[in-house]
C-alpha cells in the first residue's frame, strides 16, 4: 500500500513539472495521457481546446 502511494506520489510530481515546463500544451497532454494510463486504466481522453475557436480532440490509446 505505501509503495502504490510512492508510486503516485512520484507520477504526479513528474507530471506537475511537465506541466510547468511545456511550451506546447497539445504534446505535453499528450505525454501525459501516455504517462498515466496504464496507472489509471483509461484508453481515452476527451479535451476541448479553446484558442479563438472552438476545437474538439478526442484520443484513443496506442498500443
């Protein structure tokens, strides 16, 4: 149980300093989606991007 809390512990601090450190927010949400999926069982995301217009992203899992 502590080790899967360190485990977490260490994803999400490697994906806060991403975050911070991104200069293009579509690759950095994609790093991240291929990051943590595993660890939290998901084959999708679904984003909306708002820049000036209205754009709709939808992202399956490669395998």
């Amino acid at each position: 149980m502590e080790q899967d809390k360190d485990r977490l512990l260490e994803l999400l601090a490697e994906c806060a300093a991403k975050m911070l450190a991104a200069s293009d927010p579509r690759r950095m949400i994609d790093y991240l989606f291929d990051r943590v999926r595993e660890e939290l069982r998901i084959d999708v995301y679904f984003i909306i991007w708002s820049m000036g217009t209205q754009r709709f992203g939808l992202r399956e899992a490669e395998d």
